[in-house]
C-alpha cells in the first residue's frame, strides 16, 4: 500500500502524531518528556516553526505545528532523530524509539485549530489518566492558561487571540472552551483522503502545492480521487438510500458526519450502513 503523500508548503498547519515503536513507551520517565519538549524548542528555533499546541502521551504524542518554511520533514527528522538519540544515550538502547513515519494532517487554520487545540489538551483526559486538562503537567494547556512557563516553542497568541483581544478573557474562554470539549466527537470524523481537514475548497487549493514532477506512485489511491461529486448527485443517482451513502463515503470526498448530516443521520449510523455494505 502507498504511504500518504507529504504536503508541504510555507504556511501549512499540521496536525503531527508520532507512536512508539511496536507501541511502547516513548518516555519513560519525566526527564525524558522534558528532554523531549528541549528538543522540540530546537526544532521549533532552527526551522521557524509555530507551536500551537502539544501533548505528550506515554506511547505517543500530539503536536499542532505551523510551518512558515516549507520544512514539516526536515523539522522532524531533527525532532524524531535527535531525540531517539538522546533516548537510547541515556536508557542504553539501540534500535528505533518510533514506529515507521510520522503521521501528519494538514488542516485549514481558520477552521479547525481552535477545535484541534482543544482535542490535542483533553487527550490525557479522555485516556482517563487525569479528571481535567489542568492536571496533564506535559500538554500546552496548562502555559496557554498562563500558571506555566510555555515550553517546546510554544506560542499561544494566535490561539488565544481567537477567543478575545484582552488575554485574560481570552484564557477565561478557553479554558470555558477546553471543559466543554470533553464528550464532542473527535474532529477526525471530518476527515477527508486520510490527510486533509478542511473544507472542499481548502483541499482544491492545498492540492495544488503537490510538485507537477512528483512520483505519483509514492500517493496512496484515496490522495489520487478526484473531488467527489455533490452529495445530492449520489442521492439522485441511486434510489437505494445505503448505497447512495456507500457510494458517497467511497467517494473519499466526505467525512461520515456530513454524509450523515446530509441524510439525516447520526454518523454512528453512517458507519454502520458503511461496515455492513457488500457493494
């Protein structure tokens, strides 16, 4: 199967995952995750990167990351590799610390970082590691609140700036924001070809960054679909409702939630109909 292809342009926001190899833990202790957020601020110095928002799991972590540089891959060779370095020096390893490649999604800011800031922060909670975001000592939110010193290359003032002008109402509406997210859908459910989230027009133009040169072998099928067609094309074309819906979803032009919300359904049930088809 082909990997996803890598985006990248100056500009960009990246929703960035990294997972620890054969799904172990990446820290193994405090000091590795703040030898991780060093390394991260390094990152963020040498290649001009933007940090929106972190969190640092056991097994894994999540990074909200703008780039002014067309560099994402560069930025996190230096990030995955130096830290594999240090990670092995310290504990006596050898061998990979990650598995495989970073995951990155390429999102539409306007849109969607508010709601990215907000699922990155409670990841700890819905883990039911901690009752509250605040109590998570290794994600952003707790320096995006300001009763910490940001870390990692942290710059909280396009986010905060989001939620009013005068920073102390717009912590007091974002943090109002954060504990109002626990129980929302994740946003991956507006996912659409496995690395855009956006809106149809966002997707036509960040297509266009893809080199007219580039090795179109190297992106996976659901990258190479064209836009789908309306939603209201596969509803008229098939009178069977189901596979009206299968045919939409295989489309790879819509998520499950705005192909439920265009048929009156929970996504739930979109998923359903989607998993049991046999067309």
């Amino acid at each position: 199967m082909a990997r996803p292809l890598r985006i990248e342009f100056a500009g960009a926001l990246y929703h960035v995952t990294s997972r620890g190899d054969k799904k172990a833990d990446i820290y193994l202790d405090d000091d590795d995750r703040e030898e991780f957020l060093v390394t991260l601020e390094e990152a963020h110095t040498r290649f001009n990167w933007v940090v929106h928002a972190y969190c640092l799991m056991d097994n894994h972590y999540h990074l909200l990351v703008e780039t002014p540089e067309s560099n994402l891959s560069l930025g996190m060779r230096q990030l995955n590799g130096v830290y594999t370095q240090r990670f092995n020096r310290k504990h006596k390893r050898v061998g990979h610390v990650y598995q495989g490649r970073f995951k990155a999604i390429i999102v539409q800011k306007e849109t969607y970082l508010m709601e990215l800031s907000r699922y990155i922060v409670l990841n700890p909670v819905r883990a039911r590691m901690v009752r509250t975001a605040n109590q998570w000592l290794w994600s952003s939110y707790r320096a995006t609140i300001g009763i910490a010193q940001p870390k990692g290359g942290l710059n909280t003032d396009w986010l905060l700036a989001s939620f009013a002008t005068r920073k102390s109402t717009a912590i007091d509406r974002y943090k109002t924001f954060v504990s109002e997210g626990k129980n929302q859908p994740p946003p991956w459910q507006k996912l659409t070809n496995q690395v855009f989230l956006g809106s149809e027009e966002f997707i036509t133009e960040t297509k266009k960054h893809i080199p007219k040169d580039k090795d179109l072998s190297e992106i996976s099928s659901s990258q190479k679909r064209p836009l789908a067609k309306p939603l209201l094309h596969y509803r008229e074309r098939f009178k069977d409702r189901d596979r009206a819906i299968c045919e939409a979803f295989k489309s790879g032009g819509y998520s499950m939630k705005e192909i439920g919300d265009f048929f009156g359904l929970h996504y739930s049930r979109i998923s359903r109909i989607v998993k049991h088809s046999v067309i």
